[in-house]
C-alpha cells in the first residue's frame, strides 16, 4: 500500500490529522470528482437525463456493493443513510406479545430506541445479552437465551463507543442452528476491514459509506439474505418498491430493491461507487491489516502515558481507540486536540444506552484512524494528548 500516495490522493490530509474515519472518512479526489461532476451534468442537461446518461454507473454500484460483502447485486438496496436502511429491516419484521429481541450491552442507540418503541407497541420483550470476559458479547450466553420466543437477534458488529469486534461469525452460527433472523449493524465494520455475509451468516446487514468506506455523506445500504424475504414484509410501499398489478393490488420487486424508495441522489451513489470500488481496488485484507495495526499502535502509546487510561473492550480490537484524560472532561481534549488540527470527537452517553449503564465511562475520547493515515500522525497526537494530560 503506498501511503503517500494515497495522502496526495486526499486533500483532507495536508492540513490537518483525520483520526475522526469511525465519524465521516475524508474523500479521494476520485470520489469527490464522481460527485461534483455528476451534479455539473445534471445542471447542464437536467437531473433525470444526468441519471440516465449514467445508468451503467449507477447500477454498478450495486454489482460493487455486493463484491464488497459477498453476496450478489440483487441482494442490496440504496439508501441514504444507514438509519434508514437499518429501519427498512427491523420494521419489516412483526412482532406480538411475548416475543424477545436479543441484543448487545454495545447496540446502538437508534437501534434501543426502535426497540423500545416497538416493545411499547406490541408486548415484546428486549433482552440483552451479558459479555464475556472479554468485553464482546458472550456467545455462549446468546444460545442459552434463545428459544422459540426470539423473533430477533440485533448486534453491532463495531460499537460507535470502543475498539470492540463483536463475534459476528459465531453468533450467525447459532442464529443459523435456531433459525432466528440475525440483523447485523456493520455501520463502523464495512470499509474498516473484510466483512463476508457467507461466512458470517447475517440474514439482514446494513451499512453508510461515510465511514471507514470514505464515501459522501447522505448515503447507506442494506444487504438481504434471499430466504429472509419470505418473512419480511416492507413498512413502506411506493413505486419504486412494488408494481400494481390491477387485480392483487401491487407486486413486490423481486429481490432487495423492494425496501428502496424512487428518489435518490445520484451524484451521491456515484461518489459511493467511486469510494466502494477504490476500496475494492486496493483490497479490503491489506485495508483491514493496516487500519487495525494503527489503532493498535496508537492505543498502546496511549495506554503508556501517565493520566491516560483507553476504555476498549474486545478479545479483537479495531482501529477505534476510545481513552480519558484524568480530570479533563472528553468535550475539552477534542476542543485542545482540535487547536492543534487534529480531528478526533467523544463518545455521547446516549448513544450507547446499554454500554453507559453498564460501565459507567462515558463520554469518552474517540481517535480512529485509517490507512492513509501515518505513524508520525499518530505520534503527534499522543504527544498532543500528553500535553493535555500534563497541564499543557
């Protein structure tokens, strides 16, 4: 992977560090070209002609999308962002009394709140599931909770709080042998390192590109496990999604495309096909190594300075490196850090219901590197941090 080229291939890093990538990654020129360009077509010859002058693209997004999870073109659906894409699935499941949502101590907190509001409405029940020694969720504990109440296992593969990689793989093999629909929020995992539907055994996957894809803002995806369609019925209905046939009403579109809606920004999509097939280009393996050795390295300089304390659970950790400075408040280090042009944010206790009741650490400071960023970016930062730590 050549570093430096990449670096002179995205503007964002001359001037400043990025370790904000589990927030919004900093866009290729590439990627800000497909964008910007597609929307000097569409104010040159109108917004529909644009679209389909460059249907080819549009639908090799896609054909990408699918290479990137394993899975096929058919099985995913566009959205513009992945809360959306996220309700498509979880709202096209029915529920009744008495019926159990298994998740994680690390779920979402847009996630908790549809399942509380859904809980409310029908008489079911969330349980969440304990964890491990580790920290991640423990598996064995899932398959004792499941019986024939489970309507839903919900996990966050990377929780937006920590560095932690839940056992996707292990819990889609016991969600397979109970045949239990497991919905996998991949938001911070895909783009970061390889994510394979097959091997993990998901039946439902949603995910952004803003993040560790370093796609444009104002785009996600959902993927669906062919079969799963025989449960799922969509919240939403409109021409996009179904065809009325004049007799039954109205036909679903075969496939995944059934949960989209008609209008979509297609400058968006495009820079999401340029930013998904760079990734695919450079290789999700070498992606994935390097992005996961450089929060390795930051979060053990940290750990090493005195008054600093990391807060990421996990047997596997990722690139995101969650820690707190004796006595500084999160808010106040991302404002220092930030003097000093390095972006970084803190976690909101809010976001994580589940997590903060539990461990009782949050907000917390949170760095996440990716692989255009540098080893010395990395030591600046640490140098930042001790300065902060120090009185500085």
């Amino acid at each position: 992977m050549d570093v430096d080229a990449l670096r002179r291939d995205t503007p964002g890093t001359a001037h400043r560090i990025h370790l904000n990538n589990a927030g919004a990654g900093l866009l290729s020129r590439q990627t800000l070209t497909a964008v910007t360009s597609h929307l000097e077509l569409e104010a040159a010859i109108g917004g529909y002609e644009a679209a389909a002058r460059e249907r080819e693209r549009i639908d090799a997004t896609y054909t990408h999308i699918a290479r990137l999870l394993g899975g096929r073109p058919e099985e995913v659906a566009l959205f513009d962002n992945s809360t959306h894409a996220w309700n498509a699935a979880f709202y096209s499941l029915t529920f009744k009394p008495g019926d159990r949502i298994l998740t994680g101590r690390d779920e979402y907190g847009s996630s908790v709140l549809a399942y509380l509001q859904v809980a409310r409405r029908t008489g079911a029940e969330i349980v969440v599931v304990p964890d491990d020694e580790h920290g991640q969720l423990d598996t064995a504990a899932l398959a004792d909770l499941i019986d024939e109440r489970t309507r839903l296992v919900g996990v966050t593969h990377v929780p937006t709080s920590g560095g932690l990689i839940n056992p996707a793989a292990e819990i889609g093999r016991i969600t397979r042998a109970a045949g239990v629909p497991f919905l996998l929020d991949a938001t911070q995992s895909v783009g970061q390192f390889p994510v394979d539907v097959t091997e993990i055994g998901c039946d439902l996957l949603t995910a952004t590109g803003r993040k560790f894809l370093r796609g444009p803002r104002g785009t996600g995806f959902l993927w669906v496990r062919p079969e799963a369609l025989e449960y799922l019925e969509p919240h939403v209905v409109e021409i996009q999604a179904a065809t009325w046939d004049g007799e039954r009403g109205f036909t679903w579109q075969p496939g995944a495309r059934r949960f989209e809606s008609w209008e979509t920004g297609y400058a968006n999509v495009l820079g999401l096909e340029s930013a998904v097939r760079q990734a695919l280009d450079l290789g999700l393996d070498r992606i994935g190594e390097r992005a996961l050795a450089l929060g390795a390295y930051l979060r053990d300089r940290l750990d090493a300075l005195p008054g600093v304390t990391t807060h990421d659970l996990g047997a596997h950790r990722c690139a995101i490196v969650t820690a707190k400075i004796d006595g500084v408040p999160a808010a106040e280090v991302a404002a220092a850090l930030a003097g000093h042009g390095i972006n970084v944010t803190y976690t909101v206790p809010e976001h994580t219901q589940f997590d903060t009741e539990h461990r009782g650490v949050h907000p917390l400071v949170r760095l996440s590197p990716h692989y255009y960023n540098t080893e010395a970016e990395l030591d600046l930062t640490v140098e930042a941090m001790a300065g902060i730590a120090s009185g500085g």
